[in-house]
C-alpha cells in the first residue's frame, strides 16, 4: 500500500489518463480522488461515474448532455459528466461495462477532447483529466472482444494495481480501528473494541468483498454487541 500511495503521488504531478485494477471494494475511488486532490485541478471538480449503473439508453445523454427535445422526456438542456467536470477530474468507474457504442464515443473524445450533446449539433470541448477503473482483466476483454483495444491504449497510460485485503492481512486490524473511529465521530458514542480472538478471526478471514466488507462486518459487529468488547 505505501507502494500505491507513492504511485499516487508520483501520478498526481502529471495529466496523463490513470487505469485503476482491482477487486470490488478494494478503494478504487478513494484512491481516483486521492490522485485528483494531490493535482493542479484539486481545486476543481471530482465526477464520479458507474459506467455499470447507467442504463444503456440514459448512458450518453449522462456522459455528454443532451438538448431540449433530443428524445421524449428530454424537455430542457442537459449538461453531461464531462462539461460538469471542466477543469476537474472524471472518474469512470467499471469502464469494461460500456457498450462497444459508447466506447468509440468516449474514444474520440479522449484524442479529440470533443463532444456533441444528444441530439445536438455543436461540437464541444472539456478540459478534464480522466481517471478509470474496472475489477475486470481489460486485456483479456480485448481478447474476447468485449473491449476496444484503441481504448484500451488511451485508458491504461498510466495502471494502478489495488491489492486485495487477503494480500494486506497487517492492514485489517488499521482499517478496524478506523471504522471504529469514523462510528464513533458519527454517532457521537464510544464504539465497542474488538476482543483479541475476535480480531484474529477477522485477520484470519479472506474478505472476498474485501475493504467494503470489512466496513459493513465492523458496523454489524457494534449494532449487534451488548457488551464492552465484541467477541467471535
């Protein structure tokens, strides 16, 4: 992890697109915000997109706006992602989601910087700093041809690998103590500890939802407690 939080650093100073590789729950977007608020653009904007979340139909019209009119519903202007994030940054969140469609629009505008909205025909341009993330293997898509390989290139400049927690076990009893806190400060009421066999179960544990997972064992673990330590 100190090695991820130096290439965090390291990225921070420079403008060029960042591909972020993990398993779900891993931090993929604290650490996209992380790289936009150690950069010049830390002042502007942090658009966070789920590229799996939105509905194929919704999915351009949510990236580049669209205009009064461009289909029924449509009944004023609309700005997309990308104009709301000038001068910031845009997170693409589950890129390896996008429909092979939507991929050759989001292709011309990272080498053209340009975009029309839905149903528009003025050609626009946004000044923003493009960060992704996917829990999927974006070669082996290209292989499969589920994922454009020009894109590919333009996406995976810069690749970030995010460890699982199963690979970082020391960090588990740190991001215990952490959510402890953040309950605390919350709720505004002294969290439980963990009791020690407690926290050796939890060490002991492969976390497949990883650092998400633990969050929501750590939260279920005080709503359920009675005591002044949680046990196994």
């Amino acid at each position: 992890m100190l090695d991820v939080f130096q290439q965090v650093r390291d990225v921070a100073e420079y403008d060029f697109p960042v591909h972020l590789f993990g398993e779900t729950g891993t931090g993929k977007e604290l650490v996209a915000a992380a790289i936009h608020n150690e950069s010049q653009r830390g002042g502007g904007p942090f658009v966070p997109i789920n590229c799996g979340a939105l509905p194929e139909n919704l999915i351009e019209s949510e990236l580049f706006g669209h205009v009064k009119g461009a289909f029924s519903g449509a009944v004023r202007d609309k700005k997309g992602r990308f104009e709301l994030a000038e001068g910031g940054s845009v997170f693409l969140d589950e890129v390896a989601e996008l429909s092979l469609e939507m991929q050759v629009k989001l292709l011309r505008f990272l080498q053209e910087g340009t975009f029309e909205k839905v149903g528009g025909e003025k050609t626009l341009t946004s000044n923003v700093r493009i960060i992704s993330a996917t829990n999927k293997d974006l070669k082996k898509e290209v292989k499969a041809g589920r994922f454009r390989e020009d894109l590919f290139y333009r996406l995976n400049v810069i690749p970030i690998i995010l460890p699982p927690l199963r690979e970082r076990r020391n960090d588990i009893p740190l991001l215990v103590d952490h959510f402890l806190d953040k309950c605390t400060s919350r709720h505004g009421r002294k969290s439980p500890d963990f009791s020690r066999e407690a926290m050796s179960r939890m060490v002991a544990y492969t976390w497949p939802g990883n650092v998400r997972e633990l969050e929501n064992a750590v939260q279920f673990s005080i709503v359920r407690c009675k005591g002044k330590a949680i046990l196994p």
